[in-house]
C-alpha cells in the first residue's frame, strides 16, 4: 500500500520511524577509526555537480542483490554515520566520473573512444535530452544529498568548549543523523538503479509508477532532513557565537596579558607551531606574541601587491623609530572553500615575501573566530589592521585608514591618536596629495596653479586641458596639471590607455607609476571612512563634505577637477591673486570644479 503524500511541515523523523531507526542503529559497529571526511567530500561535490548538472551518465547496479540495511550492516558498519554517507557518495560519483571524464574526450581520443564504446557514452549523450524530466529530478535528489551531507560533517567539526553536546539542539540532531544516514544511501541505491535503466534502455526507458512513487519518496525525505539539519546547525553555531562572543569581548576590554585572547583567535592547542616567522622562515610558537603589542593583519588570498607595499614600509618604519609592535597575517578563508593547490601557493609565496608573522595554515583559524571578526570587525574583502595591546586590550578594530593617511605619523594607531590627528588637519592639497609625488610638493612651495584632474572620458580631457592652459596664458599664470585618474577596482586597464594617450599628446603631467594612482585613491577612501568610523556628520564636517565630492566624481566615467594654490583647495576665486580672478573665475563657472561634471566651455 502506497504511503500517503508528505505534509510540507511533518517533522523528519515521525512517531512510526522509532522501530526502523532501531534498526538501523543495531547496524552500526564502528571500529573507533577517526576519519577526516572534508577534503573526500570537496572531491565527491566536484564531481557529482557538475556531472549531474550536464548531461545523464551511469553508475553500476549495486542493488541488484542487497538492501539497504544489508550494505550498511554488511560493508560500512565499521565506519562513523557520516563515513558511511561519504564513502556511498564516492561510489557513485567514482562511476560518475569515470563517464563523464569519457564524455569530455572520446571524440578526439582513440582509447578513450574505445571505451566510451564499451560503457554506451555516445548513447547516453544521444539519449539524454530525450529524458530531461527523469534526469532533473535525480540531479535534484543527489544535490539535496550532498548539501545534506556537508550540514552532517559540520556537527563534527564544532568546538566542545562551546557547545553542550548532551543538550539540544545538539544532541537532538546528532541523534537524527543514522536516520539521515539511512535515507541518503537509500536514495543512492535509488539513483544507481535508475540511472543505469536510463541509460541502458535509451528511448524505450520509462519509469514505473512504483519506482516514481519511491523517487518522490526518498526526495521529500532529503529534502526535509536538510532543512531539519540546516537549522539545527544554525542554532548551535548562535550559541556557539554567542559565548564566544561574550568570551572574547571581556578579553578585549582588559586582562592580564594577551596569550588567552591570541590562543582564542589563532589556535588554542599546543600540538603544533601555528606561527611562520617571515624573518627566519621557520614556524613558532605564540610565546613569540607574549606581552607585544600586536597588529592583526586579517585579509583573504586577494590582497594585492601594492597594499602589502605600504603595509611593509610602515612596518619598517614603526619597527625601527617607533618600537616593536608584531605583525601577524590572519588569513581568512571560508571553511565551506575547497583549498587548492594554486591557493597553497599563493599563501606560501605571500608568506615568505611578508617580513612579519602569519598564522602558518588558514584551517587552524576555527569557523567560529572567522564569523566572529567578520561581526565585530567587519570584515568583508578589504584588509583591515586590528590593533592590539600588550594586555590584548583592543586599542582600533581597524587602523588601516590612518596608516594609509599619516604612515608611521599615527603610531601607536590608536582610536585615540586618529582624532587626535585629525584635529590638525584642514581642507588642504597636502593632506589629499600627502607625499605621493615631490613634484606637487615643490609646486606646493612655489605657490602655483594647479588642476587634479581625472575621469575616464579623453574627449573632455582633452578640451579640459586645452581650456586650462589657454585660461592660464591668457592670465599670465603659471599652470600645473596631473592627471589622477580613477579608483582601480574598475577602471585600471582605462587608466594606463588614457595615461598613454595623455603623455603622447602631452596634455598635462601623469603619474609615472600606476601604484601612485591606486595610493591617491586608497587614501581619499580611507580619509572618508575614518571620519565615518569617528562617527563625524556632513553637516559639522567640510573634509567629509569634500571628500564625498570627489568619491561622488570617481563614481562616474565623467571628468572632474580640483582647482589649487599652494597647498589651498579652492572652489571660489575669494583667495587668488588679482590677475587670476576675472580668468579663473571665468572658467570655474563653466567646469566641473564648481558643481558640474560636463566639459567645460572654451574660453573666447
């Protein structure tokens, strides 16, 4: 008698499923093996999503002669719940990929023709349009399989120290996992036999009404045993968080030396050197961060060669004038990312290119410090510089806009020290130019004219200039342009073109090195997001005022300009001297420089 359908919010394991889960735990008999399962499972998701997600391939008919309870009692009950799911997963995505490695060459390799022959490839790749219906749903069930699997293997890797693993949700779920167990390799077995009849029978296969039944069966038990699972985890990880939280919190705000808070943050046991001194080459223990004063470098694999350039002048710089406060890279990966061997590399080139410390591999930083430093630090992709002192007491959540804007000026890079400087600080070219280029500094001292000016559009550059110059004689002023470009995050392959085209048809000035244009935009973003992190209001702030100009033009390809003289920005002609006044003002009114962002007129 068929089962009737399932109520969209019954519960994964009902009233009557006590007796088969009784017999599906009598099965188990594990040996006591520990098994690291990840990295198995990042090779079975390879294979099978893909595979799946194309076109139908062919696995053999292993339930021919066995049960379910059979091939667990009989092949995998010396294996942990989750191994026995990973290793029934792996089966069929070895044959899987065996087909579809096959499908992918038999058209220009003669071996591979041949056994593509054996194993009916061309068939299977004729026939599976034919079979749309039949193949999505089985697609569908082994999806719902694997991402119900990688939910399973996370309530392994959680932390004992905090989590109650005899109190729900943790045990409650721990409980359900044979169940899972149970319904995935059942589903498997499902999926081998369909699959081969498939295609094994091409346009003639059809499927039973007793075996559609069974599909839609196993398929609303996956599909609710993930989401049982899913939310289950979700509510340990936020105890999880939580107490670690509140743990990590009250060592931020003071102790007695900063090792518990640093073991807490990169890795609390003492089996292994978690740290690799960029200096000496060699892995260390934390005792090396004991009672230092400590800048957490956190980034992921994509931080670039110019932001570790600046990174690398200050710590020089602060090591030798300054102190010695140490530098640790914190590299931040998501747990759920397959590591790969051109990541492995990237992290060891980083590395040993890095004269500070970093944590020696990404997988000692647990899931839970990663959730934790994205929440309380934001972190998102742009490194951010938490600043530590030798107590562990947290001084900045995030000094990498002041070092961009004053270097080694903001030492000791606290909270404190960035009001502090900014107290000082006016509307000037020097503060937006700081020591990028020596040129702009001189022209600074000589008190001439000059135009930062950027965009992407070389019509208007090109009108820009010419206008500027002619502005400028007509005055008898002495004119300084640069061209600044645009942020690089979109725009870096536009800049180096008009660049080009600015010094062959010799517009104005250009900065020489592209790292020059990726530091002016780096510190106009870090000035704005320091004064956003000090909590500062437009309305009382003219610097953020400004600021949010210029971010506003580089938002758009549009060319814009900042007019100054000597180190003064100016908007009006209120401070310039008599004989530029009526010229410049003039031309003011019709650029960018005021209020608009369209070419300016020519001046007749």
């Amino acid at each position: 008698m068929q089962k009737p359908p399932f109520k969209k919010d019954e519960p994964f394991i009902g009233s009557e499923d006590g007796v088969l889960l009784k017999q599906i735990q009598d099965t188990h008999a594990p040996d006591g093996s520990d098994f690291t399962v990840r990295p198995l499972l990042h090779i079975v998701d390879d294979i099978l999503n893909p595979v799946m997600s194309q076109d139908v391939g062919i696995i053999e008919d292993y339930n021919k002669q066995t049960g379910v309870h059979a091939m667990i009692e009989c092949y995998l009950s010396i294996y942990p719940w989750e191994a026995k799911l990973l290793l029934s997963l792996a089966a069929l995505a070895l044959n899987h990929g065996e087909i579809w490695l096959l499908a992918e060459v038999y058209s220009s390799n003669q071996l591979a023709a041949s056994l593509a022959i054996l194993k009916q490839v061309p068939e299977i790749m004729e026939n599976s349009f034919y079979h749309k219906r039949q193949h999505d749903a089985l697609t569908n069930l082994v999806k719902s399989i694997i991402d119900m699997t990688w939910c399973i293997i996370q309530f392994k890797e959680l932390p004992s120290d905090y989590i109650t693993k005899d109190e729900p949700p943790f045990s409650t779920a721990v409980a359900a996992i044979p169940f899972a167990v149970y319904w995935s390799i059942r589903s498997i077995l499902l999926s081998a036999t369909e699959i081969t009849r498939l295609t094994s029978t091409g346009d003639e296969y059809y499927m039973p009404s007793a075996q559609e039944a069974e599909l839609s069966l196993v398929a609303n038990k996956i599909s609710r045993g993930h989401d049982y699972f899913k939310q289950e985890l979700s509510k340990c990880l936020d105890r999880i968080d939580e107490k670690f939280r509140r743990e990590v919190e009250t060592m931020l705000c003071g102790q007695v030396d900063n090792m518990d808070l640093l073991k807490r943050l990169i890795y609390r046991k003492d089996d292994i050197l978690p740290l690799f001194d960029g200096r000496t080459k060699r892995t260390v223990t934390l005792d090396v961060l004991k009672s230092k004063d400590v800048l957490l470098l956190i980034s992921d694999l994509h931080i670039s060669q110019d932001e570790l350039s600046i990174l690398e002048q200050i710590y020089y710089e602060t090591e030798y004038s300054k102190g010695s406060p140490a530098m640790v890279w914190m590299l931040i990966v998501d747990p759920s990312v397959r590591w790969t061997e051109s990541m492995q590399r990237r992290l060891q080139n980083l590395q040993v290119e890095m004269p500070w410390y970093s944590v020696y591999r990404p997988s000692l930083i647990d899931p839970v410090v990663i959730r934790f430093v994205k929440e309380r630090w934001h972190f998102r992709n742009k490194h951010i510089v938490v600043v530590l002192d030798s107590k562990g007491r947290e001084l900045n959540p995030n000094a990498r806009h002041m070092m961009y804007i004053w270097g080694t000026v903001a030492f000791p890079f606290t909270r404190k020290r960035e009001e502090e400087l900014w107290k000082g600080e006016q509307w000037t070219l020097e503060l937006l130019v700081d020591g990028i280029d020596p040129k702009l500094i001189n022209w600074m001292r000589e008190g001439k004219h000059m135009f930062l000016y950027g965009g992407l559009d070389i019509d208007w550059i090109r009108k820009f200039t010419a206008t500027a110059n002619k502005v400028a004689r007509d005055a008898n002023i002495s004119l300084e342009m640069v061209y600044v470009g645009k942020s690089l995050d979109s725009g870096r392959k536009k800049v180096e073109e008009i660049m080009q085209i600015i010094n062959m048809e010799k517009l104005s000035s250009c900065w020489p090195d592209m790292a020059m244009i990726w530091f002016f935009w780096a510190r106009v973003e870090s000035m704005l997001l320091s004064k956003i992190q000090l909590e500062k209001r437009d309305d009382e702030d003219p610097v953020l005022q400004e600021l949010k100009k210029i971010r506003d033009y580089d938002k758009n390809d549009v060319g814009w300009a900042i007019l100054a003289k000597g180190s003064t920005l100016m908007e009006s002609s209120d401070s310039w001297e008599p004989k530029a006044d009526a010229a410049f003002k003039i031309f003011v009114d019709k650029s960018p420089v005021s209020s608009s962002s369209q070419p300016p007129a020519d001046s007749e």
